[in-house]
C-alpha cells in the first residue's frame, strides 16, 4: 500500500518522532491534519503519538477574535500598517481566558486537541497564544504575555526543543516571527480585550509571513526531514534556527517580505527599513 493509502496509527507517529531525534523533547508542531491522508483516531492520535515517544506538544493557538479597537485618543503608530483590515471597529463581547479553547478555524484540528485536554496550559497573549501539553507544558507557557509573544519559543530552545512542520511550509513557523524581534525587527502593534480587563490591552504578535520560504537556504543546513503516511516534515532545532535566522534578518531586514504589492504589513517593512 502506498503512504496516501496507508492509514496512520498513533504508532506511526511515535516511531516517527523516534527515529527523526525527537523522542524525550519538547516539540512545537505547525500542521496541516489533512497532509498526513488518513489517520486512526483523527488530531488525538497524531498528539498522543508525540506523547507516547516522551514529547512536549507545543502548538500555535491564536484568537483573532479577541481583536479590539485602540484606547481613545490612540494616534497612529508609523509603520505599524494599522490600516490592513486586522483592527476591528468595535469591541468582542467577551475577553480572551486562558482557560477557555476560543481558537481560530485556521489553526487547525491539532491545536484544537491539544486545547481540549484538561492537562494543558495556555499562554497569555490574547491573540498569539500557545499552548501545550506534556511533561514541560507548564515552563513553556508560563512566560508568555501579550508584551512577549514568542517567550514559548524561547523557552523551546532552552529545552533543547525542535520545531516541525508537518505538512506545512516555513510560512507557517512562528519562530521566525521570533527572529524578525531577535535581530532588531519592530512587531507589530494590536489591542485585544481581555477577561477581567475594562481598557483593550496593547498586544504583540508578528506581522506577514508568507515570505518566511525564502529563508529557506539560511536554515537548510539545520533541516531534517522525514515522512508520516502522507504528511513530509521538516524539522529544526529550535534554538540554532533562532540564531540562524536571525542573522540573515540581521543581514537583510527584507529577507522574508512577500513582495505581493497588496500587502500592507509588508509595505510597512520596507518603508521602516
């Protein structure tokens, strides 16, 4: 039977992490469910697979819907492309919990699963929130807030942990969001409301990613890759691809633009360059 035939097991995916080096390491996963084909036990199983094989699961668990309007009197904030369509005129009804599971559709059906288990932990900011589940879940999140978004992923690489993408390509990687602020790089400015909180809190989160394939070749040398059923995976550790592409957003302040003239938050980069 081929891979797109052949259905994935949970044990699949153990063996899996073991024979790509991840077994016993905390691992932040970016996926696409539908790359693998079919899978006995849906999301769970690929999330109880990394369990099995002594991993952390770190997933990306953003909440756009939490967006708010700037306080009064907010004056625009320069290269901040504040007029991307991202900020909404009025208020949500309800702040962001950590506790509860709002996520975006788009994150997908793993991040979903991992925020159903009543054993994970969840990051502070209200729109780029990560959480996970695991052995390290707790230290991973705990740092996180709406000022430092990418504190899980600075604590990944201080556990020695790896990041994968499943199906999906370095647009997807949050890390490099992380290396943009490493090498100097302004985030990006929204405002969120948050439960228990009167005033929409100033939030940081990162800008375009749909040029991050283009740091591809200063991060190829770190990659290792492997295939589950259907689904390829690349996989960095976490730490040494911060560093890396750092210095090549060090070296070009550009580097991951998406150069699609219709893009604003890209427009912002380069006029801020």
């Amino acid at each position: 039977m081929t891979a797109e035939t052949t259905e994935v097991t949970t044990a699949d995916v153990r063996a899996a992490a073991e024979r790509l080096g991840l077994a016993g390491r905390p691992v932040c996963l970016h996926s696409a469910l539908s790359s693998f084909g079919r899978v006995a036990g849906g999301a769970d199983a690929v999330v109880d697979g990394l369990l099995a094989a002594g991993c952390t699961v770190l997933v990306p668990s953003a909440s756009a819907t939490f967006a708010a309007p700037p306080p009064a009197g907010h004056v625009p904030l320069p290269h901040n492309s504040e007029d991307d369509g991202s900020i909404p005129a009025v208020a949500p009804a309800t702040g962001y919990d950590p506790a509860e599971d709002t996520v975006d559709r788009g994150m997908g059906a793993i991040p979903r699963a991992v925020l159903a288990r009543p054993d994970r932990y969840r990051g502070a900011n209200p729109l780029s929130s990560f959480a996970a589940v695991g052995p390290l879940a707790e230290p991973l999140v705990a740092g996180q807030s709406a000022a430092d978004p990418f504190a899980p992923l600075r604590e990944l690489g201080r556990h020695d942990g790896v990041v994968v993408l499943a199906g999906v390509g370095l647009d997807a990687l949050t890390l490099l969001h992380a290396a943009e602020e490493a090498a100097g790089l302004a985030l990006m400015v929204r405002w969120a409301r948050v439960g228990g909180v009167d005033a929409p809190v100033e939030t940081r989160h990162g800008g375009c990613s749909r040029g991050f394939e283009r740091l591809a070749p200063a991060v190829a040398h770190l990659e290792r890759t492997g295939v589950v059923g259907a689904s390829r995976w690349r996989t960095y550790p976490a730490a040494q691809v911060l560093a890396a592409a750092a210095d090549a957003f060090r070296r070009d302040p550009l580097a991951g633009v998406c150069h699609d003239p219709g893009c604003r938050r890209c427009a912002a980069r380069v006029v801020a360059r």
